[in-house]
C-alpha cells in the first residue's frame, strides 16, 4: 500500500480459516437461500453477506488504537481520505450515531452529516408488558441516557481533492465518560460482523467466542474488551434460526464438559485450516512508501526544534492572534536565490532538502509569492516519512500552500504540480491570497474549489499598495491556520526583512549553499535603514543563533523576534 489507507489483511479470509461450511458455502452468492433461510415458498429473509472475518481481528488496521481514541476525543479536526474513513469508522460507530444529514452544496460534491454520542440518547427503559405468544421474555435492563451532549459532523468532499473531514460540533468539548464505557454499552459494527461471519461459517457462537478471545489484547485494541457469548448470539441469531444443519467447533478446539470450549491438548499435523496457524503467521508490513519518500534524523530535528511552533498550539477563530511565522529559504554566498529572476535554481543538498519537508511538516501552512508560483511549479507538499501520502494518515503533516496572487495572475490549471499532487492524495489544495474587486472567472473559482482550494479576497493595503502582512496573517488565523512557513521568493522575503515587517517573524532557519551564483541573480538584500541623521544602519540582527552543518550546506537557525514580541 502506498499508504494506511489501503490497508488489507495480508491472506484470503478463506485460506487461514477454511472455506464456509459447505451447506452454508453459497452466503457469499448474492440471494443464496442456503444463507438466507430455507424458502417455503415465501420470501426468505435475507442476511447480510460475509465481509469480515477472524483475519481482521488478527491483524487490525494499522494505528488502530490511535485512530480509535483519536476519532473519539476529537480535540480538533480530522482529514481522512474516503477509504480511510470506511475502514476506522467502524471501530467507533458505538460511539457515534448519525443523527441526520444536511443539504448538499450547489455543486452536489460536498455532503454535510451531523453525529452525536450514543449518550445523548434518551433513557431506555425496556417494555415489560406482555409478548407475543411463544416468544419468551426479553431480558432488557434500563440503559441510561442523556449524559453526554458531545457531537460532530463529518463534511465528505467528491472531487480532485476527496475526502471526508471530521469536525467538532457544539458547546461541550468533552465526553462525560471514556471510550471504555461506551465499549461496555455497545460492540462496534466490527464485532458484530466477524462473529456473524464466524457463525454462517458453520461454527457455534460458544466456538467463535473462545477464538476471537485468543489474543485479548487484540480484542480490546477493536473495542471487544467487554465481549460475551451473548454478543456472538445476538449477532448471529436472525441467521441461526433458519439455518438448520449442526454447527461445529473450529479445528483444534473441542467441546469439554464444564469448560465449555477449550484448546485441544493436541492438533493433528496434517490440519492445515487451524486457527494455531494463524496465531503464529506473521502480520505484513506496509507496502513500499513512495520513492522520493524523505527522511530526517531525529538528532537534527532536535537542533531545530527552539526555532519551531511550539506543539498544541490553538486555533484563534478570531484572527486576533497572528500564528508563527518561521522565514526560511535557501541562498548563495552571495546571498542570491537564483541564478536570474524568474529562474528556477536548486541549491539545497539532499541533507538540507530533508529539512525543508520535515519543517513544512511542523507548519500548517507554507507561503510563497505568486513570482516563485509562476517560474517553479511547486508541489508545496511534505514528502517527508510518517506524514499523509507517505505512510502517515489522511492528511496529517502535509501543510495547507498559500500563495500571495493580489492580481489573480496565477493561472493554476489540472495539469499545475500542485494540483496533481491533490489529485494523487499528497498534498493540500491551495488557498490564493487576491485582492478583491478582481472579476474572476467562475470557472476558476469551481476549479480551484473541486481540488479543495479557494480564494481569499482581502482590503487592506500599505502606502505602497501592496497587500498588508497584518492583513494577510489575521486572515489565515481566522481560517485556523495557527503556523506559517515562508518560503519566498525574493519579493515576500526582503519585504519582510524590512523593520516595519519583521516584527512579524518569530524565527528564520535559512540554508547557505557552498556556491556563488553571480552578480545577475536574485538577491536577498532588504532596502537600506537610516538613523534620524541619515546615516546607515544594520536592517536587522538576528539573535540566539545556531549554525548546524547539513551536508555540505550550512544551516542558520535564529530568532528574530521573542515570543513576547521583543526584537
């Protein structure tokens, strides 16, 4: 798999558990009355096909009890890919239940479901009056409710970006109970399904009890902590009662008397469908990552971390609070990022290059200038191991681009590396930053939107007639962008070297190549400062700075200003 989201299990459920019973081997046939009941002439009732069995108990998805416990908090959003949501979800829709569904967009593509926590639900109290005759009396105890309010929705998006995002909803932002509690109330779909299946195999519920209770750590890891033979009844009963053949004890187990089933003191060799087999087959690995996947070393990513967004930052709906802005590109001797305005030219080592993803994948977001959009093509994604596309989850890690356009100039078409890069799930779609009063093309607007972009149009404007920085950074807040990285090129970084802008820089972490470009490249060389005299003074000195050798790059760590805004 090229990420977690295609997770499989590694061997055919029928080739480590043996087929379904033969008399009830037609479940998987659409319509099969040996699954669905013995037809009398009337309709039979049908029974969902098998989709699990005990092979997804023995090796769960990937990161299952993160993504469990993640999915169950929600402190703040969660991106997932389409096949991502449908194969986590079902580990938590005990918890969740889909309360309904808002209209579709204009465009049909973006579909907005609303889920509160299974507490909410008024308090149950089971009917004692009198049942139908021959039904025995239902054994239902009172289930409380109303305890907790904690609610989302899901937003699902059908386009060139895809996806399902998972938000928060409402005043309380915590459940009144933990996800053990909820374990204990209600088994997850998931359960429910492998014992179902495990039954219409031919096997007898006390039979699929003990064997999805084998390995209990992995049990409880799919929520089944609180599993009994009564679950695997449940499940299975609407089946049962028309499924009339005698069902069997799974290979190497037996009946014993008082002990129920139990592990057969010794298993015949020549049994090759034994659930022993599988205890002791080894669960796959991820597939490949992508080739041009990157790494950084954990002892470096230390060196850099003073210099970072401190962790579990908040997001300020309000725009009143600017995020972190780091500066970093990568330069000559000379100070020159390219060998000519307008030309792309690489400088950074493969060492310096890893650093450059592992900071976009601490950023929320990565800014450039629509000059450096236009001559590079940039992907502006994270390549780096762990993060979404790259064996991470969902999104995770990949920062949001940004790019600075006031005269919507920047013609982004499908065929743009960024939006191919949306388009194959390793990347954000971006946000362009006009100015507003433009005329744009509508089917720009739907363009951008169908790969999960936007425009954000903004007023506010310098004495040069630029876009203001406070303007531009209030703005992304108030989206919950928390941090930033500037990249370039040369226009966005001088200009924010300048004093009456670098105020708004927390730290800077700019690579020096070993090599001169020439007196025709692009500087890096912010306009001169004076003193009320008129004489010249330095533009700015960075403080507690730090060199670290990349390779054969040397890398500047500082900070310009302090936390408490001090420069």
């Amino acid at each position: 798999m090229d990420d977690i989201g295609q997770y499989t299990p590694t061997e055919d459920a029928n080739a480590q558990f043996g087929p379904i019973d033969p008399v009830a081997e037609s479940a998987v046939a659409e319509g099969s009355n040996a699954i669905n009941g013995p037809n009398n002439g009337t309709d039979a009732p049908k029974y969902p096909t098998p989709t699990r069995s005990l092979v997804h108990l023995r090796q769960p998805p990937p990161r299952l009890a993160e993504m469990r416990s993640r999915l169950f908090e929600l402190k703040e959003k969660i991106e997932l890919r389409v096949e991502e949501f449908e194969l986590y979800w079902p580990y938590v829709d005990n918890v969740w239940v889909r309360q309904h569904r808002a209209n579709a967009d204009k465009s049909g593509r973006v579909i907005t479901d609303y889920y509160a926590c299974r507490l909410q639900r008024p308090t149950y109290n089971p009917n004692k009056g009198l049942r139908p005759e021959g039904k025995p009396a239902r054994k239902k105890q009172i289930r409380q409710g109303g305890t907790c309010q904690k609610r989302l929705k899901t937003v699902h998006h059908n386009g060139g970006y895809s996806g399902i995002t998972i938000l928060p909803v409402g005043d309380q932002d915590e459940h009144t109970h933990d996800l053990d509690h909820i374990d204990e109330v209600k088994r997850t779909s998931v359960l429910m399904d492998i014992a179902r299946s495990e039954v219409m195999r031919g096997y007898m519920p006390a039979s699929v009890f003990t064997v999805m209770n084998e390995d209990p750590e992995k049990l409880a890891i799919s929520g089944g902590r609180h599993l009994n033979r009564n679950d695997v009844r449940n499940a299975s009963q609407a089946w049962r009662q028309h499924y009339k053949a005698e069902l069997r004890v799974h290979e190497g187990y037996k009946y014993d008397h008082g002990n129920g089933i139990v592990r057969q003191d010794f298993i015949d060799p020549t049994l090759t469908n034994t659930f022993t087999h599988i205890l002791d087959s080894a669960v796959s690995g991820p597939s490949p990552l992508p080739p041009n996947t990157l790494r950084f070393p954990e002892e470096l990513q230390a060196v850099l971390e003073p210099y970072l967004p401190p962790k579990g930052l908040a997001v300020d709906p309000s725009g009143l609070k600017l995020p972190h802005v780091t500066l970093t590109y990568a330069t000559s001797m000379d100070s020159c990022l390219t060998l000519a305005p307008g030309l792309q030219t690489i400088l950074s080592g493969p060492e310096s290059k890893a650093m450059t993803h592992f900071l976009r994948s601490r950023h929320d977001a990565i800014l450039i200038g629509v000059g450096t959009a236009t001559a590079d093509d940039p992907g502006l994604n994270c390549r780096l191991e762990g993060v979404g596309g790259f064996g991470g989850i969902g999104w995770d890690g990949q920062p949001r681009p940004v790019i600075i356009d006031p005269g919507a100039r920047w013609m982004v078409t499908p065929e743009s590396r960024i939006l191919k890069t949306v388009n194959e799930g390793k990347g954000r779609g971006p946000w362009i930053i006009i100015a507003t009063g433009f005329a744009m093309d509508p089917m720009r607007l739907e363009m951008l939107k169908f790969y999960g972009g936007k425009y954000l149009g903004l007023t506010e404007f310098d004495n040069r007639h630029r876009l203001r920085w406070e303007a531009i950074l209030k703005a992304l807040s108030a989206e919950g962008i928390r941090s930033v990285m500037i990249e370039g090129g040369g226009k966005v970084i001088n200009d924010l070297l300048l004093p009456n802008h670098s105020h708004l820089v927390n730290s800077a972490i700019v690579t020096i190549a070993p090599t001169y470009l020439g007196r025709e490249g692009l500087l890096v060389s912010p306009a001169p400062k004076q003193d009320e005299s008129g004489r010249p003074q330095p533009v700015l000195r960075f403080k507690n700075v730090k060199w670290q050798p990349m390779g054969e790059d040397i890398v500047m760590c500082a900070k310009v200003r302090d936390e408490d805004g001090e420069r």
